[in-house]
C-alpha cells in the first residue's frame, strides 16, 4: 500500500479524538438498520436516500454516507486493514490513502483510513461484529475544507454499536 499525505491523516485522527467532545449533538437521530440490527447517528438533516438489506445511503449539505454488509465468512479483526485498503483502492478508486487507524467501537473491530476522489475527502471503515461475526464497509465523503462536516463525519463514525 501507498501511503500518501499524512497529513490529511493527522488531521482525520486529531478530529476523531477532537470529536469525542463535540459528538453530544441534540440535532442528531438514532438509526437502527433492521437487516442487522447495527445502530448509528446520522444529523438530523441527513436524507436517507436507501434503506434495504444491500445498503443504507444518505445524504447532507456536503457529505455523503453509505453502509453496506460485506458477506466473507473469513474477515477477521487482523484482515481487517487489507480489507479496508482493498476497498479503498480498488472499489473506489481512491488516491491519496492514508494509514489506518484501527479503533474498537461498542463491541465492534473498527478501522478507517482515508483518501482522496473528485475533490472529496473519504473515510473508509471496516466494521466487524464481533458476537455475530457480521462485518460491514461505509464510507463517508465529504468536501476537506469544511471543518463542521469533517466533525460530523467522525462522529457519524464514533457512533456505531449494536442494541445491547
């Protein structure tokens, strides 16, 4: 892997751990995508434009979402990073990847790296369930220079988790 702008990678992490503050959002809505019971925030401004057991997508002024279910039996935690960068390079075409950071969230393997598409930023994350199994792939888009989506962006991010 290419590991290009480390940069854009400072500045991601900095504002994933920034984001810990601003996430406590009164103007967000919780989500719960019944196929899999996986349950996020999304600002409630978002438009949800698709919503089946193939893909959750939405959309915000500036920032694009999408989830989707990635069906391999064999994605563990430690497979998580080529899976992410496979994703990243060869399904999105994305230049510009950054390293990845791999997180735990609410009982979930998580990792994201970022890169760069038509002018647009990308956080790719790998999700995987780890009572279930169930793992999942999303990336949000967003435009760089605006400070308030990238925030979002993480915080749309930190707030994955299964019901407990």
């Amino acid at each position: 892997m290419k590991v290009h702008n480390v940069k854009n990678f400072v500045l991601v992490f900095s504002l994933l751990m920034f984001s810990q503050i601003v996430y406590a959002q009164d103007d967000w809505k919780q989500y719960t995508w019944q196929p899999f019971g996986l349950e996020f925030e999304l600002p409630s401004s978002y438009q949800v434009t698709t919503n089946t057991p193939e893909a959750l997508e939405a959309i915000g002024e500036g920032i694009e979402f999408a989830i989707y279910p990635y069906e391999d039996e064999q994605l563990t935690e430690q497979g998580l990073s080529g899976f992410l960068v496979k994703m990243a390079e060869r399904d999105l075409n994305l230049s510009e990847i950054d390293e990845l950071e791999i997180l735990s969230v609410d009982g979930m393997a998580a990792g994201f790296i970022s890169g760069r598409k038509d002018g647009l930023m990308y956080l790719v994350l790998g999700l995987i369930e780890k009572k279930s199994g169930d793992s999942f792939y999303a990336y949000i888009a967003f435009e760089p220079d605006q400070e308030e989506v990238v925030e979002d962006a993480l915080a749309v991010f930190e707030s994955f988790g299964m019901p407990n």
